[in-house]
C-alpha cells in the first residue's frame, strides 16, 4: 500500500535520493555542444576551476575528461555522492564539497567558477546576491565567472493555473521512478515554484517516495548585470547561450571578479 512506502522530504535547495536518481537516468551527461561551449569559454591558464552547484557531476565529469582541473560544490549529499561515484567508475578522485555556494568557505581559491543550465537560479534572489560575493572572494586572476541562464517558457507566455507534468526514468535495475510536478508562474516575483513528488516502483508496487520544493528564479539580461556590478564584477558581458537548444529565452554572463 502507498502508506508503506519509505517516505521523505527533500527541502529547497538540496535534493534528494530520488530525484538525484531521476535526473541522473534522464539527463547523465552534458551535451557535446554545452562541454565545447565552456572549454571554449573557460581561461586556459586559470589553473584549478570551480563548478558551483555542480550535481551529480552532469558537465564536471566531462570536463575532469577533458584535461581540465575541476573542484565541485554543492548542497545535495545524494547529488554529491553519485558525482563521486560516477567520477570514481572512470578513476577521477574528484575533490568535491557539501556547501551552501550562497556562504562558501573552501580551503581553495580559482582562476575560475562556473554555474551550467541554470542552477544559479534555483536560489532567492538574497541568497543569489550572497553567492555572488561567496564566489567573487573565491577568485583569484584571471578570476572569471561564468552563469549559464534563462527565462522560462511559462515567463514568457504565463499559463492561467497550475501546469502538471509526468515524466519517468528507468533505472538500471530495472526499476523506474515516476515524477509528478506541479508548477505555478508567478510574474511579480519572477519565480516558478514547482511542487514534485517522486516515487520508485518495482512490479508495480511504490517502495520508496520523496517530495520536494523548489522556486526558480529568472533574470532579465540587464538585471542580471546589475547584480554582478553591484558585487563587484567587470568586464560584464553577454554571451550566447551555453544550451541554446533548450526551451525558454537562454543566455549566458561572463564577468570578472
């Protein structure tokens, strides 16, 4: 019965067994398009970089791939441990840490830091202001941040009540995990708060379900330039987008810190 399933709750932010299962079957690695892009963006002579927000190392590994020196951070334990897994199956030792990027303290310091297919943007707008400064103090020359962005499809053509999606990943056991969200534009405060609920079934029976809340935030290109200067960014620019070929407007800022 639904009430025997192992239940639990994964707060904003932070995500949890499930979900980390579920976007890992779906989506387990960067497009080669996304990889070209930050190896084309990122310095050559930044010595060791930083992916913020990294998950379960989707865009990291690669990268570890291609030659790159790489730290990730994150808030997700479940999202941290598959990316050590992942990187660990293929004999990268990836150095990575479970923190907030909104009030970093690492022991290290880059020549650059990054933040892919719109992570950044699952943070309040405070705590966006806070992970700017976090990762400016994180920098060292040629100290270049790189956000992949976008506004929404429902930004644009706001729905007129809540959307519901279903979506489904099988996983390697045989076993799949069912996704239900439900999404709610708000245009005043330029978020999206999406409800989902993930549930593991094996035979048809749920053993295992997590809930979990999240809100997205989305950015005009000038505000978010604004925000980089007021924490003490330059040589701003916008770039084309990292993922073009996703829904939404998607753009991409690079600045200096």
């Amino acid at each position: 019965m639904l009430a025997d399933a192992p239940h639990s709750f994964a707060s904003r932010g932070a995500r949890g067994t499930l979900a980390a299962k579920f976007h890992d079957a779906l989506a387990p690695r960067a497009s080669p398009s996304e990889i070209a892009w930050y190896r084309e963006h990122l310095p050559g002579d930044a010595g060791t970089l930083l992916a913020a927000m990294c998950g379960s190392g989707r865009l990291l590994l690669p990268l570890l791939q291609a030659g790159l020196s790489i730290h990730g951070v994150d808030t997700s334990e479940a999202m941290l441990s598959s990316c050590a897994a992942r990187c660990g199956s293929v004999g990268f030792d990836a150095q990575l840490f479970r923190q907030d990027v909104a009030t970093l303290n690492l022991p290290f310091r880059y020549g650059a830091a990054f933040v892919a297919a719109g992570a950044f943007q699952l943070l309040e707008r405070s705590a966006a202001r806070d992970a700017l400064a976090s990762l400016r103090a994180h920098l060292i020359e040629p100290a270049v941040l790189l956000l992949d962005l976008f506004v929404p499809e429902s930004a644009l053509h706001p729905p007129g009540a809540p959307v519901v999606e279903v979506g489904r990943a099988v996983l390697e056991d045989a076993s799949f995990i069912v996704r239900r969200s439900e999404m709610q534009t708000d245009p005043k405060r330029r978020q999206v708060l999406t409800s989902s609920r993930y549930e593991q079934r094996v035979a048809g029976r749920i053993v295992a379900r997590e809930d979990e809340a999240q809100a997205l935030s989305w950015y005009g290109e000038e505000e978010m330039a604004a925000m980089l200067r007021a924490s003490g960014y330059r040589d701003i620019r916008i770039e084309a987008a990292a993922c073009p070929d996703l829904s939404g407007r998607r753009f991409a800022m690079s600045s200096r810190g």
